[in-house]
C-alpha cells in the first residue's frame, strides 16, 4: 500500500517510473552479456573497462564530443589495448588489468580536476543516478540494448561455442578470435549505455550478479541467460522501491538487492535438479 | 587417387610449413588423406603435430609448400580434453549442437551410436573421462564430418576405456568412411588400423605403416630404444594388406642441419 502511494504521487510518480524503465531494460542486457563475463571469467577485465568510462567522460567534455559515445570509444580502446598486450607475453594479464583499471580511472579523475570551466558531479559517474534518467536516455538505453541484444542472439552459437572451446569452434570453421572482439564491443556499449544509471565503480556488479544467481537455476546456457536478464529486472525494481521507502542511494540499493537475491538462491539446492542421468534414477 | 582404395583426397599437404617470426615450427610435411583412411601424426611435445593438424585444416596459414583440401570439406573435431567450467550450465543434449543446428532425431542417433544415448540429459561435468570422450566423438559425428580430426584421443583414458576408443574410432571410420586424422604422443599406442604413421620433429622423421615406423631406425632414434620395444598395436580382423610406404629417411637430405637441430630438442622428450 506504501509502494502504490509512492507510485501514483506526483512529485515522484514521473522520475521514478523513468527509472523503473530504464533499470529494467538495462538489466534485460546485462544479463545474457554478464553470462559470457561469467563464462569467460572476464570480471576483473570488465572492471576495468567500466573504470575507463570516467575518462571517456572526462575526454568527452574536453572534446566536447557525446558521451555515450565517448565512453564507448574509450572502453573499447582499451579492451583492444589489453588484447595488444596480452600478446607481447610480458607482463601477466593480472598485473595489465590492474594498470589498466586504475590508471584509466586515476588519469579520467585528473582530467575531470582541469575542467574548472564545467560543474561535474563526480559522484553521478561514479555511483550513477538513475533517478535523473531522461526520456532521451531511455532512448538510448532501449535503443543500444535492443541492437546490443540482437547482436548477442545473432551470433550466439559463435560466441558459445568460441567460450566452450576456442579450439573446437576454430577447427570446425567458426572464427573464436571475431566472437571475442564481439563480446568486447558489446561489453563497452553496455557500459556506455549504463553508466549513468548505476556509474562506473557499479556497472559490473550488474552484469556478475544476477548472472551468478541464474547459474543455480538453470540448466542450459539459454535459460541461464534470460534467468539472469529476469533476475536483474528484479533486482532493479526492488533496489530501488527499497532506496524509496529506505531514502538510500539508489544504484547501491538495486547491487545490495542484486547481492540479496544472490544470497538467497545459494539456499536453494536447485542445481541438483538439472543434469540427472537417466540410468540414475533419483 | 591412382589406388581404388582412394576414391577422393579429402586434404593433400605436400612439402608444407609454417614459420613465424623467423622461426620454423614445421616444415616439409608431405601426405594426403582420403576416405576411410587413418592417418596419425606421432611425436614429441612441441614436435609441430599440433601445427600440422592446423595446418591441414587450415586453422594455420601454410606458409611453405602447398596444403590443398576438397571444396566444401566438412571437419569433425574431437580435442584431446575440454575442461568446461561448472559456472556454465550445459547438458550433453545442448553440447550436440554447438557449432551446428541439428534436430532432435540426429541427436538421438549420433549419441546412440556411442553408445551414449542414455546420457543425453546429462550434465557434462558429471561424465566421467571415458563417457565425455564418447559423447565428444558423437558431438563431432553428428555433423557428418568428410574428416575426422583426434586430438590425442585415448588421452586420460584408463586400458579398457582406450581399447574400447580405438574400436569406436573403428566403426566410425568404417560406417561413414570419414578420413581421419588422429595427434598422439602417446608413443606406446598406435592404432594397427592406421595406414599411415607420420613421425614428427620440426619435419618428418619417418613415416609408414605402424609396423615399418615400429622398426623404423629414425623413430628409434627420436623415441629411444625402450619406445620401440614398448610401441603396441592395436590389432583387429586385420582384413586389407597394407602398402608399405616404408620409412621414407631419405626425405630429408637437404634438412641435415635442422635435423641435428631438432633431435637436440628432442632429447628430453623421450621417454
């Protein structure tokens, strides 16, 4: 009864149903890409890339250039410049992503210091702030994810069977080195299309989370992708009812929310359901 | 092509090599594989068979030599072993079909005839080694594959399971006369049903049938003395005679200085 009231008051009932949207077909996306970063074991790698959106942002508003755009190009700069030096076979991939991650972020806050001719809010890139969501970001967020979406689905057999075994999919004609770029191209749109509604330290929490959660419940890669697009969606509505009734941040609530769900599925023996044996029995 | 036993070359590599950034991974491979036939590439870590097989299937770029293959030449591969993570979900049923579309009547043939088929519901890190394996040359078969590519097939697999591999990989030649190229380092077994073993060490060592390649001085020579003796053949209604390609040393004459080379490499390796 609470939540109605919230819903149909008018001071909040406009910015708040923005937001709704916009969470909601955010997460439809993360979830089937957080699959792939799950699979691939590329979270630290996606953190990173969603480090360097501040300097996009930064590098944007120096080049007065649009910054979903901005964000994307420095993103997928640097998951290329990770790939270049992950083939000099000099310094482990650990150590690259570290000095990628955070020396993007650190040069990204530098650059934001030398604006003094702009107002920034700092805190709106880093922590996001999806209660100032616009009907133009919505554009684009429905937008980019469709065709994010339609990319994944297009070449969805490539890419799983590149991330089951890149070897098996090259020796059967499949091309594992195309699905990789692929998945970073998409990885660096959704972080541009995400990072003002949950900021850049928030991004890849939404992408992991609800992915790691459908694990438990599925028992194809299929269903393990819409569990977790479904799973996010939740996540997204209920953080943010709750960063309502409670008045905190709202991209913090919809992680805690995502991290609650998570935690709450590791009671559920599930998996125990899939993957029987016929002969087995029980 | 000029033997009625071989109606069609599936792949025909001839004086083939890779180099890369000036240095030789393999070079100077000659043969051709066609229906029904079973070729094995033998030799020891970082000998370039791997190299080759990727090489003949055009994974690699040749860069010496010429590697032609049949147009429209479908390939089956099994890999020596795939660790899939358990944060991926994926059921026997969905593995058949991931690099192709199949329907589910294919599905229950290709597993059947493995012997798998009460498996398809399965998770595949449930399987066990020998059960994976299976259900892997299932997965390669039920895209009717004009060549069969085995990455160390046997590999990880106790006795009985290897005998009762090499019996698959038997039927499956003889009931698709699908060529087959098999990788193996597993220096003690080769299957009697392969028609040719090529040895390899940067080049080819020698080359023949499982029994010629076993007496064979070169294989000796890179394989040690104990190899020799230890070398088992799988044997099985031995049915066609072979042609004795016989040990073809001569090949190399003009590789004298990489060979000197290469069996320097080779000397840790042999077991």
């Amino acid at each position: 009864m609470d939540m109605l009231l919230v819903w149909e008051a008018p001071m909040f009932g406009d910015f708040f149903s923005r937001a709704l949207i916009a969470g909601v077909g955010l997460a439809a996306v993360t979830g089937p890409l957080g699959c792939f970063v799950v699979w691939r074991r590329m979270s630290y790698f996606g953190d990173t890339m969603a480090h360097s959106a501040l300097l996009g942002v930064a590098l944007s508003i120096l080049l007065s250039i649009n910054m979903t755009f901005g964000v994307f190009a420095v993103a997928a700069l640097v998951a290329g410049a990770l790939l270049l030096l992950q083939k000099q076979n000099t310094l482990s991939t650990d150590a690259l992503l570290g000095i990628l991650s955070h020396a993007s972020l650190a040069v990204g806050l530098v650059i934001v210091g030398f604006l003094t001719q702009v107002r920034i809010d700092l805190m709106a890139f880093l922590f996001g702030d999806i209660l100032a969501v616009s009907v133009q970001d919505i554009a684009i967020i429905y937008g980019g994810g469709i065709a994010i979406l339609a990319i994944l689905i297009l070449n969805w057999r490539p890419l799983l069977a590149a991330t089951v075994s890149p070897e098996l999919a090259e020796a059967e004609g499949l091309k594992p080195e195309v699905s990789k770029i692929i998945l970073m191209i998409l990885m660096a749109s959704v972080i541009a299309i995400a990072m003002k509604l949950v900021g850049v330290m928030l991004i890849t929490s939404l992408l992991i989370i609800p992915a790691a959660t459908a694990r438990r419940l599925s028992a194809t890669p299929e269903m393990m992708a819409v569990v977790a697009a479904v799973l996010g969606a939740v996540a997204v509505v209920g953080g943010l009812f709750g960063s309502r009734s409670w008045d905190t941040a709202s991209g913090p609530s919809i992680v805690v929310m995502a991290l609650a769900i998570f935690l709450v599925s590791l009671l559920v023996p599930t998996a125990r359901l899939f993957g029987r044996r016929e002969h087995n029995g029980a | 092509m000029d033997d009625q036993r071989k109606p069609e070359n599936l792949i025909t590599l001839t004086n083939a090599g890779v180099k890369r950034g000036g240095r030789v991974l393999v070079e100077g491979v000659s043969f051709s594989i066609a229906r029904g036939e079973i070729v094995t590439l033998i030799g020891p870590n970082g000998s370039g068979k791997s190299t080759t097989a990727k090489m003949a299937t055009g994974v690699l770029k040749h860069t010496m030599g010429s590697v032609s293959r049949k147009p429209g030449l479908t390939i089956g591969y099994v890999p020596q072993k795939l660790a899939i993570d358990w944060t991926l979900p994926l059921t026997v049923d969905r593995l058949m079909t991931l690099t192709g579309r199949h329907g589910a009547a294919e599905i229950d043939a290709a597993l059947d005839a493995v012997g798998a088929a009460h498996l398809r519901k399965a998770a595949v890190q449930e399987l066990s080694g020998g059960e994976f394996q299976r259900v892997l040359f299932a997965r390669a078969m039920i895209r009717k594959p004009d060549l069969l590519v085995l990455d160390e097939p046997v590999q990880g697999v106790d006795f009985s399971g290897e005998v009762a591999l090499y019996d698959l990989i038997r039927q499956i030649r003889d009931r698709t006369q699908a060529g087959i190229l098999m990788i193996s380092h597993d220096l003690h077994v080769v299957m009697a049903e392969t028609d040719t073993v090529i040895c390899l060490n940067g080049h080819v060592c020698c080359r023949g049938t499982p029994s010629a390649v076993k007496t064979s001085p070169e294989y000796l020579r890179l394989f040690g003395e104990r190899a020799g003796s230890a070398l088992a053949l799988y044997e099985h209604h031995h049915d066609h005679e072979h042609h004795d390609d016989g040990c073809v040393v001569g090949a190399e004459s003009g590789h004298e200085h990489a060979h000197h080379h290469h069996e320097h490499e080779g000397h840790g390796h042999g077991r």
